[in-house]
C-alpha cells in the first residue's frame, strides 16, 4: 500500500501554499486539510472524500482573525459566545462574507470555523499563515480516521503527505452550532 509521506509542520506548511492536500491530527480524528483559497485543491478533498460541495466545509485556525476574509462582523455578545468555546473543539456557523465562494462554504448562508485547541493543528496554522479546510479523513459514509495507518488505507497515495501525531482527548469530531441562535447543529 501506497503511504503518504511524512511530513514536519513545516514542510506541510510548503505543501498548502503549493495547493497540496494533506492530513493531520486533530482534537477527535485525522483530517484532511488544504488552502481553503486554492478552489483545485479544496474539489480535489471533496473529490477524495466524495463529498458534494453543497454541504461546505469548516475552516480551522490557530486565532480568530485568520477568519477575516470569510466571515461577517457579528455583534459582540455573538463573539463572545463563540470566543468562550475557543480554542476547543466546538465549531460555529458564522454569517458568510460576499464573495466566499460555493464551493468552499456550499449552499448555506454561513461559513463554519474553528479556533483549535490542538497543538500540531494550531502549529500548522501558524506556519502556514492562515486557515486551512479542515474535514474528517474518510470518504463520505466511512468512519472517521483515528490513526494514521486508517489516512493510508482511505486514501492510499493520494494525498501529498501527513503530519504524524497524536490526537486530542475529544471521543468525536466537533460539536457544530449556530451563532445566530445558539442551536446544536451537531453534537459532540
């Protein structure tokens, strides 16, 4: 079997910004990550994991204001809200900036975000200089991946590389909920 190839944090970092789609460690599960900017490579992890671009994807940072270009102003007591949850594995539906495209946030009016408590995720992010998708490592309808062993078996060669690591203390992928109305969109 074809294994992906190892990659630093740095090194990861180089792949991203060359349009490279990677997996690496998360709170819960491996995920599959790339430039939410670069539309080839965000089709390329829907094309992976089977996904429609209709659902959208979440968006992972080590700090909020990575998210500038993608989100909406909220109001304060909405930021807080989120802020309290943040870093930590609870992602929230923010009100879609214009011009993020369909492909990355689908058919909804929201795009989803994350502040991650993960200290690789967090790493890559920084060395990265921004956000990155951030989508379970399994094709659509398979369980999630937990090991890196399970990212080569799902995707046998056909990612550019993974960051080895351990994964946070979480049993299951994050709790999704919307700003707007506080609602558990899907729990933990």
């Amino acid at each position: 079997m074809a294994q992906a190839p190892s990659l630093s944090v740095d090194q990861a970092a180089d792949c991203l910004l060359t349009g490279g789609v990677i997996a690496y460690p998360t709170e819960a599960v491996f995920g599959l990550g790339c430039d939410p900017s670069n539309e080839l490579a965000v089709r390329r992890i829907l094309q992976l994991k089977n996904r429609s671009p209709a659902a959208g994807l979440i968006l992972l940072a080590d700090r909020f204001d990575r998210f500038s270009r993608y989100v909406e102003e909220v109001s304060e007591a909405q930021l807080a809200l989120a802020m309290a949850t943040w870093p930590g594995p609870v992602t929230w539906l923010f009100p879609r900036r214009a011009g993020v495209p369909d492909w990355l946030a689908g058919c909804h009016p929201t795009v989803a975000v994350r502040v991650t408590a993960h200290p690789l995720s967090s790493a890559l992010c920084q060395a990265f200089g921004g956000p990155l998708v951030s989508t379970s490592a399994n094709p659509s309808a398979a369980s999630p991946a937990r090991t890196e062993q399970q990212v080569n078996t799902y995707f046998c060669g056909k990612i550019d590389g993974l960051v080895q690591g351990e994964l946070g203390g979480e049993e299951s992928p994050s709790e999704i909920r919307d700003l707007a109305t506080g609602a558990v969109i899907r729990p933990a």
